[in-house]
C-alpha cells in the first residue's frame, strides 16, 4: 500500500491532468502547522496554495517571469518528505540548467509544449509528459512554444521550496529586487541541496 504523501501527490496530479482550468487570481498562503500536530491531509485546486511571485534582477540576470505556487511542503500541509509545485513558464522563458543534490524530482506537464534537456539528453515534452529527474541530474526546462508551459512539479525530500522562496515575495507583497550580490548569497545559502550552472 502507498504511504499517504504518496497518495496525496499522486491525486495532486491526477486532478491537474484532469482539465483543471486556467490559474484565477492568486489566493493567500496556507499557515505553518502547528507544533506537534499531524497534519490532515489538503485538498487544493489548481489555483490554491502559497503562491508567489519571483522578484526582479537588479542585476539584469535572466530569470522566469511568471508567478508559481507552492502545494505542498512543511508549512503547506506539514509534509516532512515531500514538495510539490505548480507553474505557468512563459513562453521564450526557461528554467535554467541546474541539478539537485538531495531530492529526486518528477516534473508532470499540464499543459503546453517545450524542449527538456535531461543529462546528456535532449526531447520534446508535449501535455501529459513526465520527467523523472534522479539527484544529481543535470535539468533544464525551456518553453518554446506559444502558451505558457504548465508543469507541476515534485520533490522526494524537502529544500527547493525555501531557495524559491528566497527568489520571490507573496503575491502582493513589493518587489524587493535582486542584486548580484544578494543573488550569490541565495545560491550560497541553498547550495547544499541545488547547484546552478554559471550564466
């Protein structure tokens, strides 16, 4: 039997490959739980959960341009394991090449089309691909069509989500902008679990 974060991120995708429509206005983030408490369970649709929205390079550094929303994770519904995600790439956009140190990832497209280079590889997604990024797996994502590119996207161990955090504010908030310096201390802080490519 599949334990029940399994469970829960296994529905979460079943229910975005289901025709769930367009994101509508950003909701408020869900709370932390509290000390001590096990955590129920969420049921989210394909617009609720923290979501946020990158802030600006100062530094002139290319990055996506479209807000994302974080499902699941510690202050999302408890998970102490798992970390799921939802985002629109624009089109022309890319995640840039980067590779996980502690956290195999699955990515599932939603919507949309682009080209994905895996390690050494190279190939068309179109809606209804999944990705399986092992750690340690060099990855990046680039929407080359004319919609945006909606994947969601999970993790096997927790991390990723603060070093997004770190690159944006909740929708709502000012932009802080990034400069290059407080760019490098990101990459710093986050380094033991994702390490970028150079520009």
């Amino acid at each position: 039997m599949r334990s029940r974060p399994v469970r829960i991120a296994i529905g979460a995708l079943l229910a975005l490959a289901c025709g769930a429509g367009p994101a509508a206005p950003l909701a408020p983030a869900a709370g932390p739980q509290a000390g001590g408490v096990s955590p129920a369970g969420l049921i989210l649709q394909v617009d609720e959960g923290e979501r946020r929205v990158r802030r600006s390079r100062a530094d002139g550094a290319p990055g996506l341009t479209t807000p994302f929303i974080l499902k699941v994770d510690r202050r999302n519904g408890g998970s102490q394991h798992l970390m799921m995600g939802y985002e629109e790439i624009a089109p022309g956009d890319s995640i840039r090449p980067h590779r996980h140190l502690v956290a195999d990832e699955i990515i599932f497209v939603h919507r949309g089309s682009g080209r994905v280079g895996l390690g050494g590889r190279e190939a068309r997604v179109e809606s209804g691909a999944t990705i399986y990024i092992p750690r340690e797996t060099r990855i990046t994502l680039h929407n080359d069509g004319t919609e945006p590119l909606a994947i969601a996207f999970i993790f096997s161990a927790p991390g990723f989500e603060e070093l997004m955090r770190d690159n944006s504010v909740l929708e709502g908030e000012a932009d802080r902008p990034i400069d290059a310096a407080e760019r490098r201390q990101i990459e710093a802080r986050n380094s033991w679990h994702t390490v970028h490519e150079a520009h």
